[in-house]
C-alpha cells in the first residue's frame, strides 16, 4: 500500500510541477492545484495508512488521528482562496496584458 501511495504522490507532484513550468496562466492554476491535491493526500496518509495499529498512545485502535484530518481540512480551505486568488489574478492579467502567457508577451517562433 505504501509503494502505490508513493508513486502516486509522485506522480501527482511531477505531473503539477510540469503544468507549473509551462508557460500559459490556465496550466499554471492547474499545476498549483494538483500539487495542492499531492499535499494533502500526504498529510492525510500520515495519519494512519494500516488498519488496526494504534494512531494514538494508548486504547486508541479504532480511532484515527485527529490531527492530520484536522490539518487537511485547513489545507484544502486555505488551497481553495490561493486557487480563487490566483484565478482572479490571472483574469486581472488577461484582461490588462491581452495574452494569456504568464510574462505577458508571446514567445518568439
């Protein structure tokens, strides 16, 4: 379980890291969100990927870890405003630049 965990996450790291370096805004927002996604993901796998073993010291086994969930939970508000705010950004430069390149010129042919 923990091996197709770890090449999904890379998968999903690489993949967001190659639409970051493109060169247009919409692969840009797509990146940063998969990458989002990939942290999360991570964070909620460190609560507890085995059932039946023990999250928290003591008479815990059928209970999960409460403080990866929790931190998730805050992740994925906090990545849905930069997803907003990079979005409206994008707009804000689209509609000023004309293009839709992340530097606001088109590249040479």
């Amino acid at each position: 379980m923990e091996a197709v965990l770890a090449v999904t996450l890379g998968i999903m790291m690489a993949s967001g890291v190659y639409l970051l370096l493109r060169a247009r805004i919409f692969p840009v927002v797509m990146g940063l969100t998969l990458i989002s996604y990939a942290v999360n993901l991570f964070i909620f796998s460190m609560g507890r990927l085995a059932t039946g073993v023990p999250a928290v010291i003591g008479r815990s086994a059928d209970y999960g870890d409460p403080l990866p969930q929790a931190l998730v939970l805050t992740a994925i508000v906090i990545g849905f405003a930069m997803t907003a705010f990079i979005v409206v950004l994008a707009l804000r430069g689209l509609g000023e630049l004309k293009t839709d390149h992340v530097d606001g010129r088109e590249p040479r042919e």
